[in-house]
C-alpha cells in the first residue's frame, strides 16, 4: 500500500481560494532501469490520480514514466461548501492510494 501525506486546512471561509498539497510515495519505475544483476527493474508509475470534491471530479492527472519518485502535486481549490475532499490513485500494478479529509466551510 502506498503512503502519502495530504496537506491542505480543516476550516475555510466560502468563496475562499486554498492550497492542496500532496506527496505521494512511491518509486515511480519507469521500466529502463537495471537491477544489480543487469535484469530490467519492471515499469511501475502511477497512471491515474483524481481528487473529488463533494462527489465530483476535480483533478485528474495521467502521469507517464516522465514523473519522478514519490510525486509531489499542489493545487487550488474555491470553498463552496463544507464536505469530503478525496484522493484516489492507481498505479501499472493496479495497487491503489487513497487519502480523505473533510473540509468545513463558514
């Protein structure tokens, strides 16, 4: 199971722009590699992670090889309403990451 710290503030006020901030931990293989025994190291990145907010989709990223270990993304969002803010990934193994907070908005 991959880990991941998940950065943004409990309380907002509505109408307010904040920042999220997520680093993800994971190796990011991107399948050109070799192993100390000149094998090739299996490709394994995440290649979809999307963030909803109240139930719908807000954020979706397809990364490719491109993206380094333990990807870091930071993004805005406008406070509509308080709720659950999600985040789900997959990666080439089809082992999955989830993180959830809620956010309340006064």
């Amino acid at each position: 199971m991959t880990q991941a710290r998940f950065d943004m503030p409990t309380q907002v006020r509505a109408g307010e722009v904040f920042k999220l901030r997520l680093l993800v931990q994971h190796p990011m293989e991107t399948g050109y590699l070799l192993d100390l025994n000149n094998r090739r190291i299996a490709r394994n990145v995440i290649n979809d992670l999307r963030c909803t907010y109240l139930g719908q989709e807000v954020l979706r990223i397809e990364p490719s090889s491109g993206l380094s270990a333990n990807p870091y993304v930071e993004f805005f969002l406008r406070a509509t309403q308080s709720g659950e803010i999600a985040v789900d990934w997959v990666d080439d193994r089809g082992e999955r990451g989830q993180v959830r907070r809620t956010l309340t908005v006064v």
